[in-house]
C-alpha cells in the first residue's frame, strides 16, 4: 500500500512536466489583465485544434521540433503544448513554466520600454544618442534610427572580436559603448539612409533606457513589464550562470549543449528568458494599449524601411502584409541553441508563440501555423520567416 502511495505521489509530480495533450486547465494564477481568458474553449475552435495538434506531433515525430507552443485568439487561448526536452541530460521534460531565450525577440520588449519613456516624456524619438551617452561617437543617429535599424552601425559581435583577444571577460552593454568610443567602427552608410539589421542598435537602447528611466534594464523590465503583466516566469539574465529550475539548456540540431561566451553580458537585443504563456500576456496588453497607447503603438506598426519590398521593419517589429489591413508584425530570435518565433495578426487579435530550445529551423516557418488556424487553401508566407 505505502509503495503504491509512493509511485501515485511520484505521477502526479511529474505529469505536469511531461508532454502533455493542449491542457484545458490554465497552469498559472487568474491574470489581472481583463478580457484575457484562462482556460481553452475546447468545442468552438475543435478543428483548429485538431490540425494544430497533427502539424505539431508530426514536426516533433520527425525531429524537427524541441519546444513549447501556445497560439491564442482575442484573448483565449486555443492551443497550447509543450514538446520534448528542457534538459536531456538530467531527463527533465518541458513543461508550460520552461523558460527560453528568447534571443532576439528581446527587441520587441526593448523598443516597448523607449516607447513608454517616449510616452512619459523622459525620451524623444527625435533625440541624437550623442545627447544621452556621453562620448557616442556618432552625432548624425537619433534614438529612431536605433529603433528603426537605420543607424548604419555595424554588429558589436563583430567589431568587438576585432578589437578585443579572443580570451577577453564577459563583455557588458558599458563595455561594448566604451569601445565604440575609443574605436569608433566605420558605419555602413549615413544614419537612415537604408535599413540594416544591427544587434548594436537594441544594445545600445538598453543603456538608453537605463539612462532615462533611472533604473538598471533588468529593473525596469520587473517592475515596468513584468510584474504589472502578471508574467512569473520571464526574468533579464546576463550571466553565464542561471539558477533558476525552469530555465532550459539550448542544444544544437543533434542535442549538444550550447555554451554560454562573452556576449552573454550584452542585453537590449537579447538575454529575456520567458515563457509562452508570458509572451501571451505580454501580446494580450498591447491589443488592449494596457502598455502603450494605440497611438504610440502604431508607431512601433509602421514600416520606416521603403526600400524594403516584401517585408519591414517598424520599432522593434518586423512585418508582413504591412501595406494593408492583414498586417502581421512578428519578430524572430536565434543565439545559442534558441530558436523563437512571436507572431502577431492585428487584424483578428491572433498570437503565436513558438519557443524552441534547439536549432530547428521549422519554428521560423509559420505559413503552416497560419494554414492549420485558417484552414486549407492559405498560400501566403511559404518561405520562412527572417530572423
């Protein structure tokens, strides 16, 4: 009888970092945002349900996902699954408080941080960064070219390794600026004259915000973000040594651990560890402008990129079918075994959130998610997504 106890205890412990069917139970306390629903509608959205959870098992069945999902629609959440390892060596499962990397869709938390200085009137969009980091070599870039990636500043994981021994400390956002100053890099063309992706820009922002809003970034982001949002499980980390239980290892393709290296001090254009059910609250505040205003968020919507044709890029945004009504911003993220997909369709208040701590490059391709939710016959979108 006492064995038996025993093994029930041990089930009920570890079932629920198994991998588990889409539960209907939400694993998290009621959030405080109104109008975000807790629990799954399990009968209106059964077929879309149903094909998300076919494309899902068969991406994992075919080794092509090691991850969480979780797709919602104004506000309620119709799919959520966790797949495979949080850390195959000590044999823990994902379950729904895994926390990724979520790399490079950190910019979309750091561009809403300026937005909401902008809003308090502590930052101006128009503002020369000259201005607010002392000695920035640079007088021609304002904070919009930053947001924008128009600043024609070239990669600091580029240019650091130029100026900087290959056994060199971990690397901070001061340090980075510091070489800057003392180096100045060559910029690839005059501020604003085209877009060019440069983790440099949200790197920089960070220290910006640190700047104008008095606090440290991983403060402002707890207490200004997180904390409001109800998200529990999201946390800046720029360390190489994590202690938190529910942070997972990053592999690559064939599960090889992923080492940490000297960038991982350097936040702004990554180093937020999160959830999909956070990255669900966080979206589910900017439909209802609990953040920003709509006004200052159709800034952060609007493509500032022209030359670019079949995709742009806003504040902290990219985006598709951004000329019309079926607007899609997203953005992606990639660094050491992560890769991240965050995924927004204004027009019907859709998220997905696909979160994957290893190399799969599927997680970038969400044509297929967008042809399980709406159905046979969606062509849109074919080619993966852009990180």
């Amino acid at each position: 009888m006492k064995h038996l106890f025993i093994v029930t205890l041990l089930f009920i412990l570890t079932a629920n970092c198994s991998q588990t069917e889409a539960t209907d139970k939400q694993p998290y306390d009621k959030p405080s945002q109104p109008g975000v629903k807790c629990l799954i509608d399990s009968s209106r959205y059964k077929d879309v349900r149903y094909r998300l959870d076919t494309l899902f098992t068969k991406l994992y069945t075919a080794n092509m996902i090691n991850g969480n999902v979780l797709i919602s629609k104004n506000g309620e959440i119709i799919y959520q699954k966790c797949f495979g390892w949080a850390n195959k060596e000590q044999g823990r499962m994902l379950c729904d408080t895994s926390m990724f990397q979520l790399a490079s869709v950190s910019k979309v938390f750091t561009a809403t941080a300026a937005l909401m200085l902008y809003e308090q009137r502590k930052l101006s969009l128009d503002e020369k960064v000259s201005d607010i980091l002392k000695g920035f070599p640079y007088p021609e870039i304002t904070v919009k070219h930053l947001l924008s990636h128009r600043s024609g500043l070239p990669n600091y994981t580029y240019f650091c390794s130029e100026y900087l021994p290959g056994d060199t400390a971990m690397l901070s956002n001061a340090s980075v600026l510091e070489l800057m100053i003392a180096h100045k890099p060559n910029v690839y063309f005059n501020a604003g004259a085209r877009f060019n992706y440069s983790n440099t820009n949200y790197m920089l922002l960070a220290l910006i915000i640190e700047k104008r809003s008095g606090m440290n970034y991983k403060q402002f982001m707890e207490s200004e973000l997180f904390a409001p949002l109800g998200m529990k499980h999201s946390m800046v980390n720029n360390s190489c040594r994590i202690s938190t239980p529910e942070v997972t290892t990053g592999y690559t393709t064939s599960f090889k651990p992923v080492s940490n290296d000297r960038f991982d001090g350097v936040y702004g254009d990554k180093g937020i560890y999160s959830t999909t059910y956070d990255l669900f609250l966080f979206s589910e505040a900017l439909y209802q402008h609990t953040l920003l205003k709509a006004e200052t968020q159709e800034l952060a919507y609007t493509p500032y990129s022209k030359e670019k044709k079949l995709s742009n890029y806003g504040y902290g945004w990219r985006m598709k079918n951004f000329t019309g009504t079926d607007k899609d911003v997203f953005h992606n993220g990639w660094w050491h075994g992560y890769r991240t997909s965050f995924h927004r369709r204004l027009r019907d208040g859709l998220t997905i959130v696909v979160l994957s701590n290893r190399l799969n490059r599927s997680v970038y391709a969400t044509w297929r998610i967008f042809q399980a939710i709406d159905g046979p016959g969606v062509t849109e979108g074919k080619e993966p997504d852009e990180e």
